[in-house]
C-alpha cells in the first residue's frame, strides 16, 4: 500500500442548525483512503453516512477539521474551486440516478466533459468507451425512459467515470433497484475497483457492505 493517502480526514466535525438546537451529525472523524481501497462505510439510518460522504465528495464543508486530497488542504477553499475539484478527482453515484430526462444515454454520459481538456471531438469517443465499460453500447440513444432502473444506473456509473475520476463515490447505489439489478451494480463497483479504481460504497445494508475490502461502521455520528 503507498505510504500517502489520496484522501485524508482529520478531526472532521459537523454540525446542523444553529444554538441551542444544534445537532452534531459527525464527531471527530479520521479516515484516510488510498489508491485502489473498496471502503464501505455503512451503520442504520441516521447514523451520518450520507453526511459523512457529501464531505468526503467535497458537496458539503465540514464545520471543524480538515480535508487533504492528494496531500493538499482542501478544506478551506471556496465553492468554485471546489466544484473544479469535484469534476476532475470525483465520480458520483447517487440512489436516484439523477439522469438529465430528455437526454440520450450518451449525452448523459459526457455532460461533465463540458469543463474538461479533453478535445470536444474525442467527447463522443469517451462516452461510447465508458458505456461500452458499463456494457450499455446497444442503448446510448435511449433517454432514461426508455432505460430499465438498473441501465440507468449503469449510465450514471459511466457518467461518474468519464473525467477518469481517482474516486468513486457510491451513495446507496442499490436503493432503488430489485435485487437483481442491484447485484449487476455492485458486480460492476467491485469490476471498476479491480481495474484500479478506487471506491467508497455507502450502505445501510451490512451484508452489502460485507463485499468490500474495508468496512468503516458508523453509528451515531462516530466511526466505531
Ligand atoms: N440539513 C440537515 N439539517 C439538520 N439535520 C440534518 C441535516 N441533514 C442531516 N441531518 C441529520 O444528521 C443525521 C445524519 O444524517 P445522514 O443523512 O447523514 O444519515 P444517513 O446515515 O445517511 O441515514 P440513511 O441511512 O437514512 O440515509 C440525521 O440525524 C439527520 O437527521
Ligand atoms: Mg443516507
């Protein structure tokens, strides 16, 4: 294992609300995720998981403590930096798929190339390379619509690998599928993590979390 960590959590607090009904959702988090980890971070309902990865994701600030990605603090800097960060480094992957309606598989796929280097003419290219990794070539025409739960989530899973992100980022990736089509989703996440990607899966499913190769368990707002 390299000895420095893509990502580094330390003393990570957050709070909701404000005095006297504040509300800690995280206490005093360290974590530290390198290259190549399948982390699933999992815990009932409530326990801070969602919480615990918008700040991993960089969507959301930590109220104390700090945030290094690729050794660079990471928790100070301001929404637009950030956003460039998040489009870059991160892949995510959410329970709802949050698939643009009226837009084809591909065009779904390669919406966050918009402000990437990478020349406008290959943009198609790498869509059709990222769907063809999700095994989705025979239906990059199709809107959400016309896509069965389980593709569309395999688009959003090419969505969140187009830029080549160093994470992915798994929220509940399962929660609106039949068992079945959850099973092809987890196949694919534990297919992405032996090609070298790295991978955080948050459930709330302990034997889901069971598959992979770190298990972080999280109750109450504490890593346990
Ligand atoms: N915006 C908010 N304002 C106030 N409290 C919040 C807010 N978001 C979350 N919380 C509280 O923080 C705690 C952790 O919420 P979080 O969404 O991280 O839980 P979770 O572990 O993802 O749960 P689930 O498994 O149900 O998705 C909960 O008690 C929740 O009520
Ligand atoms: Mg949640």
């Amino acid at each position: 294992m390299p000895s420095s960590p893509i990502l580094s959590l330390s003393n990570i607090n957050k709070f909701y609300g404000q005095k006297p009904n504040l509300f800690q959702a995280l206490k005093n988090i360290n974590l530290k995720i390198y290259s190549g980890d399948f982390i699933s971070i999992t815990g009932p309902s409530g326990s801070g998981k969602s919480t615990l990865m918008h700040i991993i994701g960089l969507l959301d600030n930590p109220s104390s403590g700090q945030i290094f990605l690729n050794k660079k603090d990471v928790s100070k800097l301001k929404e637009k930096q950030l956003a460039k960060i998040r489009n870059q480094k991160l892949g995510f992957v959410f329970q709802q798929f949050n698939l643009l309606k009226r837009t084809s598989s591909l065009d779904n796929v390669i919406l966050p190339l918009i402000y990437s280097d990478l020349a406008k003419k290959e943009h198609k290219t790498r869509g059709l390379e990222m769907l063809k990794k999700v095994s989705l070539s025979d239906k990059i025409h199709n809107t959400p619509a016309q896509l069965s739960g389980g593709q569309q989530q395999r688009v959003a899973i090419a969505r969140a690998l187009v830029n080549q992100p160093q994470i992915i980022l798994a929220d509940e990736p399962t929660g609106n599928l039949d068992s079945k089509s959850g099973q092809q989703i987890i196949k694919l996440l534990i297919k992405l993590n032996q090609e070298g990607h790295t991978v955080i899966l948050v459930t709330h499913d302990p034997k889901l979390a069971k598959i992979a190769k770190k298990v972080i368990i999280i109750k109450d707002g504490k890593i346990c």
